[in-house]
C-alpha cells in the first residue's frame, strides 16, 4: 500500500532513497557537466527515445546557482515545445524517471513549479524537479557502462566464433559433396546445419540462444571427421614395407646437374599408364575422380600430397627436377 505524499503525489522508494544523495560540500556542478552525466545515465540505463529527451531538457535549464541541489523548474509547456512530445506524455516519463531514481520532483503547496527570490530578486529556492541524482550518481553510471562494454566484447567474440565454426562446417560440406557425394552421412550433417543456421541470429546487440556456440563447434568437429574418415578409407599401411638392403646407388642430391643426368634405365613416362598406376598405388582411389590419362595422375598427386605428408616445396622440387608425371 502506497500513502500519498501532502502534496499529492505517491511517494516512491527510489525517489525517497535519491533524496539522501547530496553533492560535496562547496561543489558547483557546471550544465555541461551535468548534461555529460545525464547522457551517461541514458546510456547505463537504456532509456527510451522520448526518456532522453525530457531528461536531456531538464538538465539544459540548469542554472548553474551555487545551491546544494540541482533545482530546475520548466514548465510543462517549455518541455513540450523542446521535445514534440504532448503534456501528458512529459507526465507520464517525469514519473517514470522519478521511478528510475534520476528525477525528484519538488511540489509547492498548489503544485507549480517557480522560483523564490529574495527581497532583492536573487533567486534563493525552486520548487520543480530535484537533479541531483544524476550528478551523484555518475561513479556508477561509468561503472554499469564498463560492464557493458566488456559485455559487448564478449558478445562480439562469441559471435566471431560461431561465424568460424559455420563457414568451417559449409566449407567441409563443400569438400564432401564435391569428392565424396554418396556419403551416407553427408545429408545428416546438412540437415543439422541447415537447423543451426536457422537458430543463429544475425550479428547483433542481441544475445545468443544458451549452447548454440557449442553446437556449431560440435557439428564442425563431426563434419571434419566425417570427411578425414572418408578420405581415409582406402588400404592401410601399404607404404610399411622395409628395405634392410643396402642401396646399389648413391642416394639423390639436390644438383641440377646431377638431375639431368638421369639413370638411362628410367625409361620414357611413356610407359606409365594409369592401370599400372592405380596398381601400385592404391591410395590413388582417395582422389575420389577417375583415372584416364597422365593429367589425371598428375592432379591425383597434388590433391594427395598433402595427406601422404609430403611438404608443397619437396613437390615443387620433384616437378622442377624430374617432371610431373614421375613427380
């Protein structure tokens, strides 16, 4: 139960609690100052459009006085004409920033808002709305804006994330309807993407569903998976066989001269044909194409190269040295 206030207005725990913030002894709060305050608080806050607006008017008519509160007295036409906003709309926000602990209204008996003045015409008191709250409080305006600040950072780096794990994941679809397309479990994999990207928001201040970073990273280690295993699928251990004998030949240096000079028994590449190929070398089949010519098994060994742990420099050197067929 709320009792009325004596001049009529319900009283409010957080306007009662702002009443007890006061300035430093001697302080004289300049307008811009507490204009950059107010702004402060909009932003910790998140104020409404038309909550600035009323609030960025009152502390404009600041006077800057040397008083130990921060008293203002607009008019309700004065803040209509500086908003655009109708009277019953700067009534109903003045409450809801008193709610907010930001404005404190200070009635006079018949509830006007004017200034008392001396006997010779200094203005002394006011009856309006009380600011001080907004000054007072910018230690914890700054402190609600650094907070929100990290927030946002994280947010960014989450969104970051689940941003690498997506294109990863489409990039490994990409990779296993292109080599593997009869996969049984491609469409799996494409189906739980296609449910992840609809769960995703757009980059925004918006938060991200509970454990939805989680389930892209998840799903990217599944489609990596699936496709390694894929790749992989061909004779095991088929390169493991030992050689104890010594060589009959010196071994291979790199010398452009001695490159040249190739051993006469290597024959012409003439004699390399595609089923002698596949033959010897059955991971040939994890190229996942067919074999029909030499330029096939030249782009056979490109694309395997870097799964039978050959470096891209030591290709380069084979192609440059004893050609690509051989390579």
């Amino acid at each position: 139960m709320q009792i009325a206030s004596p001049g009529g207005r319900r009283l409010d725990h957080a306007a009662l609690a702002a009443k007890k913030l006061a300035l430093e002894t001697g302080r004289t709060v300049t307008r811009k100052e507490l204009s950059a305050a107010a702004m402060d608080a909009e932003r910790a806050l998140d104020l409404r459009a038309a909550q600035r607006q009323v609030l960025s008017a009152l502390a404009a008519c600041w006077g800057e006085q040397e008083w130990e509160r921060l008293l203002v007295w607009p008019s309700n036409d004065y803040l209509m004409s500086r908003t655009g906003l109708t009277e019953r709309a700067i009534r109903r926000i003045i409450e809801e920033l008193n709610k907010l602990g930001l404005v404190i209204p200070k009635d006079s008996a018949n509830k006007k808002r004017f200034a008392i003045r001396d006997m010779a015409g200094e203005i002394i008191d006011a009856y309006g709305f009380d600011l001080t709250p907004i000054y007072v409080r910018r230690g914890e305006w700054a402190a609600i804006l650094a907070e929100q600040k990290v927030m946002r950072e994280i947010r960014k780096r989450t969104y970051d994330e689940v941003t690498v794990a997506r294109r990863a994941t489409e990039e490994t679809l990409n990779a296993l309807a292109s080599h593997f397309p009869e996969h049984r479990d491609r469409s799996d994999i494409k189906d739980q993407y296609s449910k992840l990207l609809s769960r995703t928001p757009k980059r925004s201040t918006a938060e991200l569903p509970v454990g939805l970073l989680q389930d892209w990273q998840d799903l990217r280690i599944l489609a990596e998976e699936t496709y390694y295993q894929a790749g992989d699928a061909g004779p095991k251990d088929h390169h493991k066989e030992t050689n104890y004998e010594f060589p009959s030949e010196a071994c291979y240096k790199r010398s452009p001269k001695k490159a040249e000079a190739a051993p006469p028994n290597e024959g012409s590449v003439q004699h390399l044909q595609p089923t002698l190929i596949i033959e010897a070398c059955p991971t040939i089949s994890d190229f996942g194409r067919p074999i029909r010519d030499t330029t096939d098994i030249v782009a056979a060994g490109r694309y395997l190269r870097a799964s039978l742990g050959a470096h891209e420099s030591a290709w380069a050197e084979a192609v440059e040295e004893i050609g690509t067929v051989r390579a």
